[in-house]
C-alpha cells in the first residue's frame, strides 16, 4: 500500500452500524461503510449518515479497493492506493472512477470504461469554464492557451459507490460530463455534477505499466453468466460479458438488444444471410504479448459519396482482461489491429491529412459505412443498419488512423497493418493461410526480390484480370469480403452508440 509519513489518518465507527469508516486523505468528505452500505459525510471528527448506498454492480474489473501502484507525474515516480470507486452510467453505458491516493497527500482519478484506462489529476484554469451547453461535439476551444476537439457531451448519474470519496454527487440525478481531447493524447474532463465544474487532466495508461498489487485474483472469481430464452425462437441464449448490450442467439442468428438488460423487454431482429467468420467466435490468439479472445463479428458494407460501387469488410470484436477490447479488422487489401484513440487528431482543414502523436498520415479514402450483419456479443447495442461516415488514413509505414462520424459524436481509432501470416499463427489457423492471405504490408517487390520488369508485367496482367472481374465478377460484398478498390477498414466500430466509451 502506498503511504505518506506525514499524513494522519481518521477512523471513527459508523453511524450505521459501528463498524470502523476510516479516511486515509484530508480531501476526502464522503465515505460508504463497507459493512452496512451507509453513505457517511465527515465534519471535523464527526460522521453524519445520509442514507444507504446502492449495491455496486459486478462489472467484472481487475481492480478493488485497497490495490496500489506507481504512477510517474511530473518527473516523479509517486506511489498510490485506490481508496474509492464511482459507478456511473451515461448515455451510452456505464463507466467507473477510481480515487487514487497518492504518496504526497493528493488525490487522482483512474478511470475505467470497457477495459480503458485514464489517470487524471484535477487541474484549473485561467479563466472560468462555460456552461456545458456551450461545448458542440466535433467542435475546437482552448483551455489555457491549448487547442482541444470536443470528444463527447453527455448526461451522466451515479448509480453506486464504494469506499473514501471526496465528491458525491446525488445518487440518480443527472449532470453533465464533456470530455476533451488534443493531438497529443491528451484528455480533459469536465464534471458538471457540483455547484462549480470539476476538472480534471491526464492520459491514458496501461495496468501492466502501473506495477499494481492487489488486484482480484482471477481464478477466485466466480463466473456468473446471464441466461435467457431467445424472443425469437426460444433457443437459450448465454451471456458472458457483463456489459454486453447486444447479442446474437446461436440458434437463429437473430440480433437481441440488451441495453435495458435482461429481463426487461428484448428486441430481437432476424438476420438472414449468415456470414460465416474465418476466425470462430471464442478463439484466443496471441497478439502483442497478451492473449486476445474473439467475442464479436460484425460485416459492414461501404461506398464512396458519388459512386455506386458498394464493397465489404469484416470486424473482429477482440477482448482482454486488461487491455479491454480492440478490433481486429479483414479488408481486401490486408488485416489491421485497431482501437480508440485517447486523444483527438488534428485534421487538416483540407481533410487530406491528418496529425496522431507526432506522425502524419494522408488520406486514403472516404464512404458511408453501414453494418450489415452481426454475431457474438457486444458492448454496444449494435444493430444492423446502423450507419456512419468514415475516412482512413494511412502513415508512411503500417499505421493507420481513421475516423467515424455519426450525427451524435465524432470518434478517432488508430491502430497498425498485421500480415495474415501473423493473423494465421497467432490464432492457430495454419491450415486456413490460403483464405486468410491478403495483400500484406510489404510491397509485392520487396517482399519477393522480383524485378522490376517482372513486375511491369504482373502489373499489366493484373490490370486486364480487374478489368475482366468488375465486368462478371459473381461477388456479393453483403456477404463476402470482396472490392478491387483501395484500402477500406473502418478501424473499429467506434463511433456514437458503437463507442468504445470515452468517458475514462
């Protein structure tokens, strides 16, 4: 545990039942007994019991009270303990907000979405905020003298906490949250849930890079899946991600909105035109160092403003315990590993390039995309139909950035180029190289040694093959991964309800 010499800590029996509420920071107001749930506010030395806190929700994290860490601010490596948890849930799901208590006596925020991680320190500005009505989504303002894009404005609640906490807004009543996020990663949030905004600044981190002990011990966790009868066909149907807001039912493929929960009303859409993933949903493969479990497959369809040229790729819901999810993404010209930004890139006015961290890519194309077949489960309640508009960009290297727009939020994923090779071994699918082999990140001359006339030709006979294709070709992109055009991935689903969840 992280502690600090100098700081004193309070302990006093709850007024509820006796049992010892203990606050470990100065800053800290608020606390719920871990024994009877009573919500307790501190004055001097006196605890005063408001009520009873609701029961957290098992949202199946990692972390739990008391774990501790380091964290490097400012040149400094300081030591912090989690001694809080807030539970909120917003527009498009439910989010966490861990307080940190730091080794000089301060407090911090890890916030947690969907296996995403942000530690933020509170930070003020020069000049008052505005109301929140006066951030616009997809818009620009400055925060001392620095340009921010307006990531998302939404109406957030409380729904439950834990532990020592040094705000508590009112359980269920609405407030504002606007997060905004710059060029270089970095991400500012403003909670408009007290008499004055509260605002907080930070980057996105990683578990593994925060050297936590402490954390629940996975093989104690008790796996408590959700089931329910198909409202289609009857078949049962099995949920195994607890934030899963749509599934597909194994029986009849037919689309389950979960968003109210089970239990409550579902709404089922048939499909038709099963598309059979090359990657079988429940695989695990192995990329960057951490094991990757397929829980989604979504085709998607797309076209060019203009063109009536319609072309198919395919998406591949990936989840990890501690990175959270990510996309793994099969277009015609090769597969890509892809996931949400932290920050917002700077987009050129002309919308021909881009900036990421330092690194410019160019734009490769723009269309209209719509998602036109579903399986496995999700965190968002995907529905068929749903559409945005996306452009790709592409780095000199293998990096690619692309951006997905719908008329309630403008969302950024970046991400690399992956050779089906690397697709094939990391998910044990040797024997499917044929049908997973794309057109891989190197060049064909490259990768070959080929000359340069031989290329020349193999140009030319490539040229007259398209031509022949796109006059008889018997491909349906509806349900088949199929165009001769140029590099097509959304970079992930994220995008208003498809988000990844910005909100820490």
């Amino acid at each position: 545990m992280a502690e600090n010499a100098t700081q004193r800590y309070y302990r006093a029996p709850c007024p509820g039942c006796g049992a010892p509420v203990e606050f470990r920071s100065a800053q800290s107001t608020h606390a719920v007994c871990g024994y009877c749930q009573s919500t307790v506010v501190r004055s001097g030395e006196v605890l005063t019991r408001l009520g009873k806190m609701a029961e957290l929700f098992d949202d199946h994290s990692p972390l739990q009270l008391m774990a501790s860490g380091r964290i490097a601010l400012d040149g400094k490596d300081l030591p912090f303990t989690l001694i809080g948890r807030l539970q909120y849930k917003g527009d498009a799901g439910t989010w966490t907000e861990w307080v940190a208590f730091l080794q000089d006596g301060s407090t911090a925020t890890l916030g947690e979405d969907n296996g995403a991680y942000v530690f933020t320190r509170p930070f003020s500005t020069a000049r008052e905020l505005p109301q929140a009505a006066a951030f616009r989504v997809g818009s620009t303002t400055a925060i001392n003298g620095k340009p921010f894009s307006v990531a998302a404005n939404v109406q957030a609640s409380l729904i439950s906490a834990q532990g020592e906490l040094p705000k508590l807004p009112p359980l269920g009543q609405p407030f504002a949250v606007v997060e905004l996020r710059s060029e270089d990663g970095e991400v500012l949030s403003i909670d408009y849930g007290g008499p004055v905004p509260k605002l907080e600044r930070g980057r996105a981190v990683r578990l593994e890079d925060l050297q936590l002990q402490g954390l629940k011990d996975e093989s104690a966790k008790e796996e408590k899946g959700r089931q329910f009868n198909c409202p289609h066909c009857g078949a049962p149907v099995q949920v195994k991600l607890d934030n899963t807001k749509s599934i597909t039912c194994g029986s009849c493929n037919s689309l389950i909105d979960l968003s109210a929960g089970v239990g409550a009303e579902l709404r089922a859409a048939e499909q038709d035109e099963p598309v059979q993933p090359l990657i079988p949903l429940g695989s695990t493969g192995q990329l960057e160092g951490v094991p990757w479990q397929v829980v989604g497959f979504q085709h998607r369809m797309g076209v060019e403003p203009g063109d009536d040229e319609h072309f198919g790729w395919e998406e591949y819901l990936l989840y990890n315990r501690k990175r959270g999810f990510a996309f793994l993404v099969d277009a015609t010209d090769g597969w890509s590993l892809v996931r949400p930004t932290t920050g917002a890139p700077k987009l050129a006015s002309s919308g021909q390039s881009a900036i990421y961290l330092g690194t410019t890519y160019q734009l490769t194309s723009n269309y209209n995309a719509e998602t036109t077949y579903v399986a496995g489960e999700f965190y968002w309640p995907v529905e068929r139909g749903q559409k945005t508009f996306n452009r790709d960009f592409a780095s000199s290297g293998r990096g690619l950035l692309s951006m997905e727009q719908t008329p309630r939020e403008i969302t950024w994923s970046s991400g690399s180029k992956l050779d089906s090779d690397t697709v094939a071994k990391a998910f044990k699918l040797e024997g499917k190289q044929d049908a997973l082999k794309r057109e891989d990140a190197l060049p064909a001359f490259k990768a070959s040694g080929m000359g340069c006339g031989t290329i020349l030709i193999i140009l030319v006979v490539l040229v007259i093959l398209l031509i022949l294709m796109n006059s008889c070709s018997s491909c349906d992109p509806r349900v088949e991964n199929c165009s001769s055009s140029s590099y097509r991935s959304s970079g992930g689903s994220y995008g208003g309800y498809s988000s990844g969840g910005g909100h820490k």
